[in-house]
C-alpha cells in the first residue's frame, strides 16, 4: 500500500516551503540516493489539461473543474508548489489508479497578504522506480483558483515517462451537475458543503473517463444560459465561457485556437427554470446565440444540447420544448451537427427542481451519455 499523504493545508507565512537540499537513501544498494529536483510550472515535462493562464506571474493558473497536471518521474516522492485564493481541493492519481488515493485542500488566509505559495506534500515512501502522478482540480472555478508554481521531485521527472495524451477530447459546458455538486454527499438535500463536490465523479467527469476522452469542464454552479438561479443575468454561462476563470479577477480571454474538442456538450437551463422567472423567448434566443458562438470556435465539433436530470414536470417539458426549438432555428440557418439528447429525470419536488445527482445517479446518466455517444457517433 502507497503511503499517500492526505493534506489540509493553509496558505500562510508560518508554512514554509520545503528545502531544496533535502537527499534521500536507501540501505539496499539497487536504489542510488536520491535528491529533490525542481520541475517548474512551464516545463515541457508537466502535462497540462484544461485552460491554462500563465499572464499574471511565474505561476500557471488553473481554474476550471477537472484542469489537471500530471507528472512522471523516477523516484519515491513528489512536491507540489501551489496557492490559492480562495478553496480548491484535488484529488491525487498514482500509477493509473481508477479513484483518486488522496485529497489536498488548498485554502486561502485573509492574513496572508503576501500571497506566497507554500509547499505541499503529494506521495511519498514510493518503491524507488517509475511514477505517473496526476493532481486534478475537482472543485469549480467559481471557488477558487489554482496556481501552480512547479514540482518537486526525489528523483527525477522525465518527460519520456508521460502517459500519451487521448485521442478524443469532449468539453462539457454546463452549471453545478457538471461540476459535481453535493455528488459526494452521504445525504441528498444536506447543507451545502464544497468538501462533497466532485467533477471527477460528476456525468462529465464519469463519461470522459469511459470514453477514454480528454476533458474540458467549464461548468459554474449556480449560471444559465440566460438567467441564473438568483434571477440575475449578468455573468451568465456564455459569458463566462470566453475566459480562464468565472469570477476570478485573473481570469483573462481564452484562445479557442488551443483546443478544439471532437464534441461539445452543453446542459444548460436548470439554472433559468429554477429562478422562476423563465422567459420562453430570451432561453430559445440565448441558446441560439451561445451555440453559433460555440460553433465559430470549433467548426467540425459535433455539438450536443442536453437536458439535465434536476427539471421535472412542467419544468422539464418546457426545457426540452425550447431546445427543441432552439435546434431546429439553427439547422434551419444551416447549422449542422446538432444533435438533442435528454437525462431521465431522478426525481420531484415542490418547484419541478430535484436534488444534485448523487454520485450513483451521476455513474447512471454517464452510462446513458456515453452509451448514446457511441452508438451515435461510432466511438467504440
């Protein structure tokens, strides 16, 4: 069994980072002593997934659900140099584990004014020999940022070591389903509690992992296509949708041109129908016009207008009706590769809006997803 260090951790000045003239041994001959080595955030032997922002320091940024760095390295420990600004949790992969082995909470002290990173402990006591390491980010970007000022390894990273990256790449965009929340809670309806998101095990998370696909999640709880949940419109998801970040005063315009995705799937509306206030009209014209922007990105992408599994009853039927109609305004301007797809619903409740999917539920839906996407799109 790995000895994997869970850490609960608070930036602050009394955390120091760790020295870096720390060696290590072993009384069997066959392990040579070992020393830490840097690996800092720009280097070529990181693999970084998800929408990364290296403008505003000797730091990456990166904010959305499911961004991840993974490293390979040669050796028995790994450090990870980061911060944050606010909570950001994520989970630890080692050597191809299918469930993350550990968890690191990063959070921020108001005290800190510094805003100096700290060192954080990832694996350790490994067997000397080959790793594959990945930190995943399973908490949204509208609760924090995660900057990454590099690694540290016992050993020796090596770039030759890196997994292939997947063929095929979904982007999920979408509100609180798709980062996750509650999906961990032993409770459904309990108070809200970050610890107990996860857009690793949310239907995003599950049916990139099943179809063996590269994933961005640009997901933000509480955001619509036109109306968010507390009835305001500003900060909508496809206003968001251009950038690295939600909230984040970091946050800066996002390069479509790095990233295309073989399909976008976007599951918007729970937010708009639970303020109570929809509007038939502005949903159908905010769908129309978020989904031509989306196309102007990614031209070849096949792009897939889900209803979610929250809206029951009426709420459901409208939803389904207006993205309906919203698919058939676009093909008729000669939008193509617009395809429909819709959750079963998991439940009632007093205003047609159920509880987040439990992570049972969630496993169901990506089932459903990705059994629908192979069959559609012949991803075997």
């Amino acid at each position: 069994m790995k000895n994997i260090l869970v850490m609960a951790l608070l930036c602050s000045l009394c955390l120091a980072s760790c020295s870096n003239s720390v060696s290590y041994s072993e009384d069997s001959t066959d392990v040579p002593v070992l020393e830490w080595t840097w690996v800092p955030y720009d280097s070529d032997v990181l693999q970084i997934s998800g929408r990364t922002n290296y403008e505003k320091g000797n730091f990456l940024i990166l904010s959305w659900s499911a961004s991840s760095v993974t490293i390979a390295f040669r050796g028995t420990a790994l450090e990870m140099k980061g911060w944050t600004n606010n909570i950001v949790y994520l989970d630890v992969f080692v050597d191809g584990e299918e469930d993350p082995s550990s968890l690191i909470k990063l959070t921020y002290s108001e005290e800190d004014s510094l805003n100096e990173p700290v060192s954080v402990p990832v694996v350790s006591d490994l067997p000397y020999g080959e790793h594959v390491v990945t930190l995943y980010k399973r908490t949204g970007s509208n609760f924090g940022d995660w900057r990454v000022y590099g690694m540290r390894v016992l050993g020796r990273a090596e770039k030759d070591l890196l997994p292939a990256r997947p063929e095929r790449r979904i982007e999920f965009v979408g509100n609180s389903i798709a980062c996750g929340c509650d999906v961990l809670m032993p409770v459904p309806g309990q108070e809200f509690d970050l610890y107990f998101e996860s857009s690793y095990y949310s239907y995003a998370g599950q049916t990139a992992k099943m179809l063996h696909a590269e994933e961005h999640n640009i997901c933000s709880g509480g955001h619509g296509v036109y109306l968010n949940y507390d009835g305001s419109t500003a900060l909508a998801l496809p206003v968001v949708y251009n950038r690295t970040a939600t909230l984040s005063l970091d946050a800066v315009a996002w390069d479509h041109s790095k990233w295309h995705p073989d399909i976008v799937v976007v599951n918007l509306g729970t937010n708009d129908f639970a303020s109570r206030m929809i509007d038939s009209t502005r949903f159908v014209n905010a769908t129309v016009n978020f989904i031509r922007k989306i196309r102007s990105y990614h031209p070849e992408a096949r792009i897939v207008l889900l209803d979610g599994p929250m809206l029951t009853g009426d709420y459901m039927v409208k939803c389904r009706q207006y993205l309906d109609t919203a698919k058939a305004i676009l093909e008729g301007e000669g939008v193509d590769e617009l395809y429909r797809f819709s959750f079963d619903p998991h439940g009632e409740s007093a205003y047609n809006v159920y509880y987040h999917p439990t992570r049972e539920e969630a496993a169901a839906d990506a089932q459903s997803l990705t059994a629908w996407i192979r069959s559609e799109f012949g991803w075997n």
